[in-house]
C-alpha cells in the first residue's frame, strides 16, 4: 500500500507522466488518464481501476482517453461504468474519450452508450468535466 501511495503522490505532482501502462497527464481540475495498449484486458482494468480509486480518493475528477483502445470486453465495459457512478456519487466528473469504433459497437450492445458521460474527443471531455464543476460550484451555493 506504501508503494501505491508513494505512485500516486508522485504522479499527482507531474504535469505528465507514463506509470505502469498508462500515460498520465494532469490538470488544473482533472486528470487524463491514457491506456497505452491496444487491449483493456483484465489485469490491466483492475491497474486502471486501482489508479482511478487513488484519484478518487483525493477527490480529482478523471478523463479516460481510449484512443488507443481497439479491443474490449463487456466485463470490463460493466467495470468502467460502475467505476464512473462511484466517481459522481462522490461528486466527481469521470468523461471517457475517443472511443473506437470497435469498443463504441460494445458500449452499444450493451445500451452503455448513453448511460456513461463520453466525448468524442479530449478537448470535449475537458469542457465536460469543467462544465460539471461549474455546476457543482453553483449547485453548492443555494
């Protein structure tokens, strides 16, 4: 757990960053994070979940770029959405982004396509997730 801890913290503080399998590029509000391989398999899903439960933990709203992903299971899919609705229980704005076709056909098939907050590109998952804070921000207020 020491060690996890330490990862984090470190990597909190980087502006950019490749941990593990993973790129991590942090901003003001969020953290972008970007599977390196082709492939979400399982271990490394529960890699991306153990990372994205730190950043929870400290309260950092999250963006997972999928650009690089072509091959996905709906295991993992189910995985990500549960992992999304942890986050905006918390208050927290979790945004996938550049889905591929092949795992846009998934996220279809298994009606998830508009359950979870996704964006066609980066740069719109950033206005989500600022957009949403925003929101918070004026909700807190009444």
């Amino acid at each position: 757990m020491r060690k996890l801890n330490y990862q984090f913290t470190h990597n909190v503080n980087d502006l950019s960053t490749t941990i593990m399998n993973f790129k991590i590029d942090t901003r003001e509000k969020f953290t972008v994070i970007t599977p390196l391989s082709d492939f979400l398999s399982d271990n490394l899903t529960a890699e991306l979940i153990a990372l994205a439960n730190g950043y929870e933990q400290n309260k950092i709203n999250l963006v997972i770029n999928f650009k690089n992903i072509v091959f996905i299971n709906e295991q993992v899919i189910e995985q990500i959405a549960a992992l999304q609705q942890e986050f905006y229980y918390n208050k927290l704005s979790f945004v996938v982004c550049e889905i591929q076709q092949p795992v846009k056909t998934v996220f279809e098939k298994l009606e998830l396509d508009d359950v979870l907050n996704t964006a066609p590109t980066e740069t719109e998952a950033w206005d989500i997730v600022q957009m949403e804070e925003i929101e918070r921000e004026l909700l807190s207020d009444e």
